[in-house]
C-alpha cells in the first residue's frame, strides 16, 4: 500500500497537483483503501472497473481480489504511470490491470476486452453521479459495486421515497440497482483534505422495473417481467417531477405532459394520485407513469 509520503512522493515526480477541476483528492490512508477493498465484496472471477484511480492507492488494494482491473483515467500522467507503480509494488499482480485512458463520461463498453462485473471506485466528487448512472448505462454486465462519493452524495443515492433527501439521482439509481450505506470516510484521509466527509454506497444491480401489459390487468394487478418503457422515457418523467419538487404531480408534469389536465389523466391511468409529490413515488410509479404516456 502506498502511504502519505510515497503518494506525495510520486505527485512531485509527476508534476501532479490535485485539481478542483478534475476532482482529484487522493486516498492517503492504507488502512482505509484496505477497509473499500473489504467491503466491496470481490470474487475471484470479477472484472473490476476502477474510476480515477490516481496514484494507484486503491488499486493496488484492489488487484489481489479481482481477475481484471481495468483503471479508467482520464489524467494522461497518471494513467501512464500507474502501470509502473503496480508492477513495482504488487508485481505478482500487474498482470491484472488494464489501463483505459478516457473520460468515465463517454467511455463505452468497447473499452473492455471483458464485460466489467463490479465497480469500485473513489469517484470525483464533481461527475459522482453522472459517472455512476453512465456507467451503469453502457455495461450491462456490471453486477455490483462501492464506490466513496461526498457524504452528502451517498445520502441522496441511498434515500428512499419520503425522504427528504429523495429525488432526482436516488431515482435513477434505483432503476438500475438497490443501494445502501456502507460506511462513512472521514476527510482526513485525504490529500488534498476536501471540506467534507464521504460515504460509501454499496449496489447491486437488478432488473427494471416491470409494469403492468398495455392491454392486461390494471396497475395494482401483478406485473409482468421487462419495462414496457424505455429508461430515456421514464427518466424524463423523473425530471420532471423533480424539477418544481413543492408543487404537486398534476403541476408538475403538466409541461412534461402537454397540459395539467392531461398529466392528471395520465396519473390517474397509471394509478397515481395527481396530488402527490414527486419525492413520495417509488421507480416503478415512476415507470406506470411514462408507460401510461405510450
């Protein structure tokens, strides 16, 4: 594991100094890179997909417990460099990373050689979201995952409906995935020191949501398997009914619908009270309303 001074060692040798811009804020700490590789829960036969991996703290934390790490690095110095790093100081398992250099926001599939099973990662605080719901997008195949966002992050990413902190990104991920907490990291951990906490946010990937067959039984009726809708759809009913959070769903998607009346009608078709709130619907209401859209 590398320490403070080897981290700040190699930063010089780089020329590297951490930036707002890209998000950069380096895991000091050994102890803690250890307890995110515990926690993530790897198997042996896993595909790693690490996001901004830096310095090479994580991954090398990670690299023992996967069959492949691909490193996603979008700073040109330190995806050159990582691979150095590893085979210096884990050469029994340089033979496991792959190195992307690209941007997390448009890397795609044709990246990896082998399907991504997990994600783990100390995602930039600045793209957490996008980053996580992109990639979750483009690799199908990717199972799990942990990755250490900014507190405040992890609590909208977890939060179920009627929580205050409920909405727009606790939505989404839920389309793909069931969350939970896992922990919290202190900011002293990092360098340089941000001027907030993390937390860890765990995830493990499940169907979409299902609804009900156009010509079937009603919305309270049983479901049947596969979205009758595509996420595009559904996620345009979510920002909708997010963006205006204190007027109710009638108000609130009366644009996204063409009129008030017409959005209340479409609640109504899918079973939901026009009067509600949107942070009081789950993701699959979420889906009986875009699906009621056609």
């Amino acid at each position: 594991m590398l320490g403070p001074a080897q981290i700040r060692s190699l930063a010089a040798e780089l020329g590297v100094t951490p930036t707002k811009t890209l998000g950069q804020n380096f895991v000091i700490d050994p102890n803690t890179v250890r307890r995110i590789a515990a926690a993530a829960n790897l198997t042996p036969d896993d595909v790693v997909v690490e996001v901004g991996p830096g310095l090479g703290s994580l991954t090398l934390a990670l690299l023992p417990a996967a069959r492949r790490l691909y490193a996603v690095e979008i700073d040109p110095r330190l995806a050159t460099r990582l691979p150095d790093t590893v085979a210096a100081h884990a050469p029994g398992s340089a033979d496991r990373l792959r190195v992307v250099a690209a941007d997390a926001l448009r890397v795609g599939a044709d990246a990896f050689a082998e399907p991504p099973t997990a994600l783990v990662a100390n995602l930039p605080y600045n793209v957490a979201v996008p980053v996580l719901l992109h990639l979750l997008a483009v690799l199908p195949a990717l199972a799990h995952g942990l990755v250490m966002v900014q507190q405040e992050v992890a609590d909208r990413l977890t939060a179920g409906p009627g929580s205050r902190t409920y909405g727009v990104p606790s939505a989404k991920l839920a389309w793909y995935a069931t969350a939970r907490a896992a922990g919290s990291v202190s900011r002293s951990v990092f360098w340089p020191v941000p001027n907030v906490d993390s937390g860890l946010v765990a995830f493990t990937r499940h169907d979409p949501p299902a609804v009900p067959a156009a010509s079937g039984p009603a919305p309270s009726g049983p479901a049947v398997h596969g979205p009758a809708v595509s996420r595009e759809a559904v996620f345009a009913v979510v920002d909708a009914a997010f963006a205006q959070r204190r007027k109710t769903l009638r108000a609130a998607l009366a644009r996204w619908a063409g009129s008030p009346a017409r959005a209340e009608q479409l609640l109504r078709g899918a079973g939901v009270d026009p009067s509600a709130r949107g942070e009081s619907l789950t993701i699959t209401e979420f889906t009986r309303i875009a699906a009621a859209a056609g």
